[in-house]
C-alpha cells in the first residue's frame, strides 16, 4: 500500500482512502475464498492452536509469558479477520477439528 505524501491533498487523501477500502475488500474475499479449501482450514486450525489464543498466557517465567501475549494476539487477530470474513467461520473450523 501506498502512503499519502500530502495529508494537505484532499484528492490523494481520498484516493488512498479508495486504495485502504479496495485493499481490505480484496483480503476479506481472498479470505472467504481460502475458508472454502480444507488444506486451508487444517492449517490455520493448527496455527490457531500453536497460538492458544483464548489460553491465560500468564507464566513465572516473563520471557515465556511475553511469548505466549504475542502469540495470543497473533491468533486473536487471525480470529478477527476469519469471523470478518465469516461470521460463523471460526466456530465452524472449531467443529471440524473435533470430527478429525
């Protein structure tokens, strides 16, 4: 993505604001389109688990625990943009994992 190089520009303002809107329209269709793939929905499940991100992250040990907060968030954020995606995404992928 590109970035404004004159916020005084209105035009190029709104013309990377059309870019910003055309970029996630297009994330959240390639998305939609990955969710159909099971070899799709397999890996990000395990990704999903490798990031516990619905798991206390609290640790004794603080390297560990600052660890297990950064990989919460990453997981966190994949959730967001499934369930944005498709609201009922996750929970789905949630369900076939259990009938694997």
């Amino acid at each position: 993505m590109n970035s404004v190089k004159n916020a005084a520009d209105e035009d190029e303002v709104r013309e990377m604001e059309r870019d910003e809107k055309k970029h996630a329209r297009n994330e959240l269709e390639d998305l939609r389109a990955l969710l159909k793939l099971p070899q799709f929905k397999r890996f990000i499940w395990n990704v999903l688990v490798y990031c516990a991100p619905l798991e206390d992250p609290l640790n004794t040990n603080t390297v560990l625990m600052a660890s297990n907060i950064g990989r919460g968030n990453v997981g966190r954020m994949i959730i967001a943009k499934i369930s944005d995606a498709d609201p009922s995404a996750f929970f789905k992928l949630k369900e076939e994992a259990k009938n694997v």
